[in-house]
C-alpha cells in the first residue's frame, strides 16, 4: 500500500541536496538501549491474538534474536521525540524486519516511521527505505551480514513551517534526507518488527543520542 505524501526528499545512496545537511545540534552522548544480557524494560506485543506467544525474542550469547509469528519489540520509554538512533544488526536470507521510530505500543505494523531491514525477502523495499515514505530497491548489505542503521529525527523549521526532518543512514553512508511536511507521527517508541515466521533478526547493539528541540 502506499500513502501520497507531502515532502521533500533527496535520494538516494550518498547525494544529498547542497548546504541542506546539517550536524546534530549539541551532539551528546549515545545511551545504549540494550545490556547485552537481557530485553530488560522491552515489551512484546504479538500481532496475532489468537497465536499469544508464538513469536519469539530472546538473548542469546549478547545478541537479540527475533523469530517466530508476527510481533513487535518495544522500547522501555515511549516519549523519543528528536534524536539519533544507531543499531548493529543483521537480517536473515529471505527474512523481513524494521527499525520504527515514533512509534506507539501497540501490535500494528501501520503506526510509526519504519526504517527498512530487508536484503531478499520478496517484498522489493529495501534496507534503508522509510517504508511507504521512501522505498530503496537496491540491496545495500547482503543477507546474514551485521551492518550498522542510523536514523536521524528531528523537528525542525523550514521555509516558514515546522516539519519533521529524517536522514538516514547505512555503514556510515548518509542514503538521504527527507522532510515530513504533515509530521505523521510526533513522538513515541522505538521498536523492532518480526515481519514473518521466516524471518529472523539479530540485533547487537541498540543506542541513542536524544537532541534539543531545533528551529
């Protein structure tokens, strides 16, 4: 499915509109989400009512595996609102995931900006994509390969109007930078997808780096 949005957007694989990009306001410090030994202050919330506890996360040897029926892992605080969010992770041949940003806790794939964790499922929308925002179709990282996804979320004034700014990021290669004009979605959780019983995603490091408001 897909939405017709307002935006701007610079796409795609390193070129980016000139004398748009800007550094982080007031860089901090990156806070790690996951210990390395438990989903600690995480919630699973499984999409299918009638199959509760058919999908799986777990720890195993410091790193989160996701399997099973479709769910979603979320973070322990629900309020991100602008920040840096950076993930070491790795997507099985043929599986399917996401990273979503402003996202609220509930067992839906359809609420939140979902950043794209896909090297060869069947659906052609690519690592990298802001999934029915900006769709990438090249594969940017083979399957079973850790690589590292950053997304960027700010809100920010532009031309007069307050809109919601996202860059992302793959293996330090700035893809693109887009502009929400309609801010679909303020503030919320961070959160993981387990798309399908095929798919199985390996996170090993989860951090953020929350920003001031910018104008």
């Amino acid at each position: 499915m897909n939405r017709l949005i307002r935006c701007s957007c610079w796409l795609v694989l390193g070129l980016l509109a000139p004398g748009f990009a800007r550094a982080a306001d007031s860089e901090g410090q990156w806070v790690p989400l996951f210990d390395g030994k438990s989903l600690e202050g995480w919630t699973v919330l499984d999409l299918d009512a009638k199959n509760k506890g058919k999908s799986q996360w777990v720890v195993k040897n410091g790193l989160i595996e996701g399997s099973g029926l479709q769910s979603m892992l979320f973070s322990p605080k629900g309020h991100y609102k602008n920040f840096r969010y950076r993930v070491e992770l790795k997507i099985n041949d043929h599986g399917n995931s996401g990273m979503y940003v402003r996202t609220p806790k509930e067992g839906t794939f359809t609420k939140g900006y979902e950043v794209q964790v896909n090297s060869s499922h069947t659906d052609p929308i690519r690592t990298g994509s802001i999934y029915t925002f900006v769709n990438v179709y090249k594969q940017l990282v083979p399957p079973d390969t850790f690589f590292t996804q950053e997304v960027q979320v700010v809100d920010r004034e532009y031309r007069g109007k307050v809109v919601t700014f996202i860059k992302v990021t793959v293996n330090g290669e700035v893809l693109y930078e887009f502009l929400d004009h309609d801010r679909s979605w303020k503030e919320g959780h961070f959160a993981f997808q387990q798309h399908d019983p095929g798919s199985k995603v390996t996170i090993r490091k989860v951090e953020v780096m929350e920003l001031p408001a910018s104008r």
